[in-house]
C-alpha cells in the first residue's frame, strides 16, 4: 500500500471492509444453520469465540511494522471514515456495549447523564483537542505536555497519569472478557480471561497503533451489528415494527409504566404480593440496624453473646425430641451459627451492606420514565431532594463530558489521520458511531425490562427459564432469585439483576435462538477486545516513548525503541490480566 495515493488507498479499505462485513453475516448465517441442525450450544460459543479472535489475529498479523511511525500513530494515514469507526470501537468499551444499557435498565430516566456526558464530550475534543493536537504531530499526550510546557516534569505527569487511568479502565475491559468466555464457553472465569488477553495481545503486540486500528474497524462492524440484531429483533417481535425506538417509546415504555403503578398499589394483587416481600426486606433492614446499634455499643462483647444465643438455639433445637425439630430448621440455624461474623470489621461492613441491600429492596419501584425522581416525608422534602437530584444529574454530565474529553487512548487516535481537516472530520464520524449504539441502548432498556415485568415476573419458582440459573452460575452478584415470602411465585423484589447481564442475557430473556446470545457476546467480546488494545498501547507507548525514550535513552535504534514497547505490551497485559483474575472490588 506504499505506492498508493490517499484517494486509492482509502477505496482498498471500503472494498475490503465491505468484503469483510459480507463474510461475518454469511458466518452468522452458517452458525444459525448449524443451531438448527442440533450442534450443541457450547461448541456455537466456542466458534464464535475463537473465529472472532482468530480473525483479528490474522488483520493485527498482517499489519506487522517495524517502522516507528506506523508503530505509534499508523503512518499518519487513516482516513476519517475509518479513524471514526476506529475511535467508536476504542471508545465504546465492554462499560459501553455491555453495561450502558443495563445502567439505563437500573437507573431509568437519571441514566440519560452518561449518554448525554459522554457524546457531549466529543464535542469539546472536535472543538478544542484534537485538530490541534493532530497539527501538533507528535506521538503521545505526554509528547505534547513536555512539548508545550517544557521540561521532562510535565511530561513525566502525563505518562504517571496515562498509566493511572488507563490501567484502572483496562481491568474492567479485562473483566468482561472474562465474564463473556466464561458464560458463552463454560471456562472459568481466570481461563476466561487469560484466553480474551491472547486474543488482545494478538491484535497489537506485532503492529501497535496500525495492528490495532485496523482490528478496531473490524472490531466496531462486529459490535455494532450484534448490539443491533437483537434490540431490531426484540422489536419486530413487540409491534412488527423494525425501528426500536419507536417500539420502546410508544409500545413497550407505556406498558412499563402501567406495570410500575400496579407493583406500587398495595391493593391490586401485584403490589400486595410486592408488599409482602418489601415488608420482609423492611425487617431485615431493621434487623441489620439493630446489629450495628448494638455492635457500636457492645464491640466484641456483643458478638460472642449473640454467637453463644445461635450456638445455644442450634443445640434447643437438636435435643428436641416430642416433637423432633424439623431438619431444615436445624440446618437453617446451623448455617446462621456457622456464618456470623467473629470479627467487628467484618461484622460492621456485613451489616452495613444488609442493611442497605435490604432497605433498597423495601421500597416502591422508582418509574423508569420519571425524570429526577426523588422522596420524602414531606412535600417540601421531595422537592428538595428533587432540587439536589438535577443538580447532580447536571454536575454529572459537566464531569463525563471534561473526562471523556481527556481520556489518552481516545485523543491519541487524532495522530493518525492525514490532516488537521481529516482529524475534525473524524471526530464527527466518531460521534455518528458511537450515537448509533448510543441512541440504541435507551430503548434496548425498556424492551428488556418489559421483558422481565412481563414473563419472570409472576412465573413459578418450580419452573424458572433457563437463563436464570445459567447467569446466577456466572456470578451471585449478576443474577440472583430467592422466594422471600415463600409463595412459589416471582416478585420482582425478589430479583437482583446486574446491569452488566441486560445486554449479554437480552437475546436468552426474549427467547431469541442462541445464534443471536452467540453474536451479543461476540460483540461485547469486540467492544471489550478492542478499547483493551488502545488502553494497553497506550500504557506501553507512554512508558517506551515518553518515559525511555525521551528521558532514559534518546539514541535508543527503532529495533530497541520497538523492542523495549512490546516487552512492556507484555508484561502491563499479563499484570492486567492478573490483577483481573483476582476479582478486585
């Protein structure tokens, strides 16, 4: 491609991709095929996973370099279109694809702030960052702060900060990587997330910046069409209509809200079956407090007197004989002996999070089209609390729009176009990108949770789909189910569904074949996949560029400079996926 003009080069890249995009929807059509001729799920998991990485081993494979320029900024040769595609993938993490959705499933109206922050970010990049930057011509954004404010002192704050932010930001991309290999494919989570680091290594550590736009192109047509197909299909099934956002808002939100005042009414049968549990989560709130009351005041006294009293409950209750005490009694306070908590650190913060756990579930569900909805004792008291709800509604936006804007591995994206005009242009592509999933996610939220309202709610204990115990298998915190007042029937209070779970279980909660459950986690294995790949090179460019380079060894040869940010590639990658097996907080 070296001989080639700009015009010539950027018309290979659409003949290629369009090529490209053809052959992933005959894959997903062969896949389906293979469903229906009875393949087992498993192995679909396993295709999808491994052809996914496989294809972009093979574009980070055949983007090798060895030269400087096209390592760390792709020879400065990205068109708009692509540089756009490129960042939206890079931008569009497993925190966008998998949890914005599941966020605006939790949080309702209130979720809108990260929508609104994030986009309204790039605004102040096309405006104010990256045309200058892109004039600029360097490689990192701690060149440009050693270059702009002289001395090695600003630019070692800019690799300590790089580092920093970006690591923090590639632990959670790690992480959905492992949720979504160990949940599609049946490996632990730690194998899980060793095998999405090869696929992330494979993407950049032979070609950096050139290796992972191109995969990131790749990576943003995989996303965006698996982020698109269910939400179209969810849909077509609700109102035959194949444009979601006119499903959601004029069929599936209306029938939402109705669902809401019924759960709420204590005297339609819905809400007094709700009542029932709230008022069991009421009491564990108290219980809780009471704890806390009397561990504030008794310390490690306390705790071995409540101890002795379960220890002494366990021992009443064994000894009875006329009538003998019902096993799953004595088992029940066996585990509850077994399980109180000796030490009052512990004590405290297991109690703190009861209490809070159990007082969210005790109220009425907050209406999931109410715009800054708030409570109160008093009317005054609502207004205020609704006062201070748009105030940090706002407040959020500002603090979304200043970080998205100064994120490292977004802005250094706007060194590889060709021209000041080509980053500004790139900018706006960005954004009509990322406003394709964005503008999505919102009604992918009411499909879902009229999905849940309507079908898990209300359903039988005895005969709960298979997709609960299959998420709640994954992990407790993403999916878990209890019969709280023991009626055999499903409350909605009884749920705890994570917001990382709506988008991934989406195609399982709606009965969709598992072709489509298949092409969602290959999507959020992309979008994950491809902002771990410009977060680590981010890191290893920071730290070889800026940091050896610059400051350590200014007469290092290419082959060394290369050398030295592919070993350092490797080793952030493995420490990342290390911590990210640990399951930090």
């Amino acid at each position: 491609m070296a001989g080639q003009t700009q015009a010539q080069f950027t018309a290979n890249l659409k003949k290629y991709y369009s090529f490209y995009t053809g052959g992933f929807i005959a894959f997903v059509i062969v896949v389906g095929i293979l469903e229906q001729l009875g393949v087992p799920t498993k192995v679909l998991g396993y295709i999808f996973l491994f052809a996914t990485i496989l294809l972009y081993a093979g574009i980070g494979f055949m983007s090798k370099t060895a030269e400087v320029s096209e390592y760390y900024v792709a020879g400065r040769r990205v068109p708009a279109l692509f540089n756009g595609m490129a960042t939206g993938a890079d931008w569009m993490s497993a925190a966008s694809f998998i949890g914005m959705a599941g966020t605006l499933y939790l949080t309702g109206y209130d979720g809108l702030a990260f929508v609104m922050g994030w986009t309204g970010g790039y605004c102040l990049v096309a405006l104010f960052l990256a045309p200058y930057l892109r004039k600029f011509g360097q490689f990192t954004i701690p060149d440009f702060l050693g270059a702009r404010y002289g001395g090695h002192l600003p630019r070692l704050i800019g690799v300590i900060a790089a580092i920093i932010c970006s690591f923090t930001y590639v632990i959670a991309q790690i992480y959905g990587v492992g949720l979504i290999t160990s949940r599609f494919t049946g490996l632990e989570f730690s194998v899980g997330v060793f095998v999405g680091l090869a696929g992330i290594l494979v993407c950049s550590f032979l070609g950096g910046m050139k290796a992972v736009t191109w995969t990131q192109v790749a990576q943003y047509i995989i996303l965006i069409v698996a982020y698109m197909i269910p939400v179209v299909w969810l849909s077509v099934k609700h109102t035959g209509v194949p444009i979601p956002q006119i499903s959601a808002y004029t069929s599936a939100l209306p029938k939402v809200t109705a669902l809401e005042k019924e759960f709420n009414d204590k005297a339609s049968p819905k809400g007094a079956a709700e009542e029932s549990v709230r008022a069991i989560f009421r009491e564990r709130a108290a219980a809780a407090d009471a704890n806390l009351k009397g561990l504030a005041a008794g310390g490690a006294a306390f705790l071995a007197e409540e101890k002795k009293k379960l220890d002494d409950k366990v021992a009443t209750l064994k000894a009875q004989t006329e009538p003998a005490a019902d096993p799953k009694a004595i088992e029940a306070a066996e585990k509850a002996a077994k399980d109180y908590p000796t030490d009052p650190a512990k004590a405290k913060d297991a109690w703190t999070k009861a209490k809070a756990g159990a007082a969210a579930k005790s109220g009425n569900i907050k209406a999931h089209a109410e715009p800054f909805a708030a409570a109160g004792k008093t009317p005054e008291e609502v207004e205020k609390n609704r006062t201070k709800a748009k105030k940090n509604f706002l407040a959020l936006i500002l603090c979304l729009m200043v970080g998205t804007a100064a994120l490292p591995h977004i802005l250094m994206r706007y060194y590889t176009t060709p021209s000041v005009k080509e980053a500004r242009s790139s900018v706006t592509w960005s954004l009509f990108f990322i406003f394709l999933l964005y503008f999505t996610a919102p009604a992918l939220a009411i499909l879902a949770k009229y999905e849940v309202y309507s079908q898990l709610v209300g359903s039988s204990f005895a005969q709960l789909p298979a997709w609960v115990s299959n998420w709640a298998a994954v992990d407790k915190t993403l999916m878990a189910i209890a019969d709280i007042n023991k009626d055999g029937i499903v409350q909605l209070a009884e749920i705890t569904i994570g917001g990382d779970l709506i988008v991934l279980a989406t195609p399982e909660i709606a009965g969709l074949p598992y072709v489509i459950s298949g092409l969602v986690a290959a999507g959020g294995l992309a979008a994950a996949l491809s902002t771990a790949d410009g977060l680590l090179l981010t890191i290893a460019n920071a730290m070889s560029h800026d940091l050896y380079y610059k400051m350590i060894d200014p007469n290092a040869s290419t082959m060394r400079r290369l050398a030295v940010s592919k070993g350092l590639l490797l080793v952030v990658a493995v420490l990342a996926a290390y911590v990210t097996s640990l399951k930090p907080g």
